[in-house]
C-alpha cells in the first residue's frame, strides 16, 4: 500500500471515515479490476499533494462487501468523498487528475 494511503475493512469504517476529524476520499476497488489499478497511481499522486488535508483510504470490495453494499456501490472503481461523516461527492470509472483535484478542492 503507498505511503499515506490507509487500507481498511468494514470493522474500521466507521471509525476511519464516519467519524474522521478530516475529509476522507475512499477508494472502492478490486485487485482484479484493470481500471482500479489504471486510476490507484492517480490516488497516489492526490495523496502526497492533499494527505494533510483529506484522509486517503481504500477498501477492497471483495474482502469486505458491506460498506460498498450500504452506499450502493455497483461499479468500481469508485472513489467517494466524506466530509463530516456524510457523502459528498463520488466519481465513478477512471477520470483525469484534474476532476479528482476539483471535486477536492470543491470540499476543502
């Protein structure tokens, strides 16, 4: 797992991301999924610029299938934003840098 990055399980979710002191992004993803691992070097890229400021997880969908289930994920990846407990945002699929920076930005 990279560095700043925090792999998670449904024992630990609501600890780490409901009750986070901080914005979260959580990754919801598979280790058999090619977008997943396409868009995983981009979540390493945000989380040396933003690990200050949003706290950066992943959740294997396979191992751990309630937290997706309780959020409605379908497809992965999907990567959600948590501020204060409460979604604020998602981005489904492989999108550019660019979007991601803004969607944080935007809850920042």
């Amino acid at each position: 797992m990279a560095e700043g990055i925090l792999e998670i399980d449904d024992s630990v979710f609501d600890a780490e991301v409901l009750k986070s002191d901080k914005p979260v992004l959580i990754d919801f993803w598979a280790p058999w999924c090619g977008p997943c691992m396409a868009i995983s070097p981009l979540v390493e890229q945000l989380a040396g610029e933003f690990g200050d400021k949003i706290k950066f997880v992943k959740c294997n969908v396979d191992d751990n299938p309630t937290s997706p289930g309780k959020y409605g994920i379908r497809s992965i990846p999907t990567l959600m934003f948590f501020k204060d407990g409460n979604v604020v945002d998602q981005v489904i699929g492989i999108v550019a840098k660019s979007k991601l920076e803004e969607v944080i930005n935007k809850i920042l």
